[in-house]
C-alpha cells in the first residue's frame, strides 16, 4: 500500500462483502499505478489489471469496471461511462488486485479459454486497451502510434496491425482471432 511513509506490504482484513472471493493469480502494474505513487494517492489497493481463481478453481480474468446498469450510458453500452452513485474502477479509488484475495461483483468475471495461463491473463486489460485503440483508429503497421505513451500499449497496439500469418510466423504462435477481426 502506497502511504506517506512509502510502499510497504501491509496486512488486510480477509475480503469480505457481496461477490464473487478470487484468489489472486496475476495483477499488472499499470502506467495509472506508478501515477498514483508518484502523486501518494493513498486510501486503497492498486490494481486493475488482474486475474484470479475462485473459491472452486475457476480461473477469471476482472474485467474492473463497476457500474449499475440502469442510466443511459450504461443503456447504451458504455458501463465505463456509468454515471450511477457507485460506478468506478476496481484498483482506482476502491481496492483492487495487488492483494492475496479480493471480492468482485460476479458482472466483473471473464472466464478464461483453457488455453490461457492465469498468470498471464492480467495481459487481458491492456491488450484490449490496445486492440480498441487500433480499431478505432482503423491503424496499419506503419501507423501505429503510442497509446497513452506506454511501450507496453504500442507494442501490442502494432503487433494487433500485423496479418495474423505474420504474427505466427514471428511467434510460432498459432494465429489467433479477435473479436470484431475480418
């Protein structure tokens, strides 16, 4: 936990409260994060970007944002935009993943594919960052820019232009697919 006196590891009381208890697997250190160091933003856990298993051995990726469903941004589909008493970010003003366990409202979990590690689904929060990025821009290799001046977002901002026979062929990787892809 980020205090006045620095960084340091602190014990937590056992998370509790309505939701879904993971324990956690994986978490990203966002550019938003060292942010908040830097300014000595205390108060709560960091970290949106995480994955975990719950209490059955069901692995999830946390998609953080927590909104109430019923104004018209969340209507419309945009649950990021949520303007209900409540809406927020999980690791952004509330607690989030940099802990052994966290309680999540059950909307927030993501199942994951077999085929992905738990350790490295926490890349999912920023890899969808990126590939919203490059869809929106409609981006092309040499087009690519830096989203949000991070290496970590350009680099998969520019691999998400590449064919997918390009990716495998660097990657040796089998190709995949994403959503809303030709």
């Amino acid at each position: 936990m980020n205090t006045d006196d620095g960084i340091h590891t602190v014990e937590v009381d056992e998370p509790g409260g309505a939701g879904v208890r993971l324990s956690v697997a994986a978490v990203g250190i966002c550019g938003t994060d060292v942010m908040f160091v830097g300014a000595g933003v205390i108060g709560f856990i960091y970290g949106h970007e995480f994955a975990g298993v719950d209490d059955t051995g069901n692995r999830y990726f946390v998609e953080p944002t927590i909104y109430g469903g019923e104004c018209a941004e969340c209507r419309a589909g945009n649950p990021q935009r949520c303007t209900e008493a409540g809406h927020g970010t999980l690791g952004i003003y509330r607690d989030g993943g940099l802990a052994e366990a966290v309680v999540v409202p059950e909307y927030t979990l993501l199942a994951l594919p077999s085929q992905l590690d738990v350790k490295d689904a926490c890349l999912v929060e920023p890899g969808a960052v990126a590939w919203h990025a490059v869809r929106r821009a409609q981006a092309r290799p040499a087009s690519v820019p830096s989203p949000c001046r991070s290496p970590g977002l350009a680099r998969l901002s520019k691999r998400y232009t590449k064919p997918a026979e390009e990716v495998h062929r660097n990657t040796h990787r089998p190709p995949t697919s994403f959503p809303g892809s030709p």
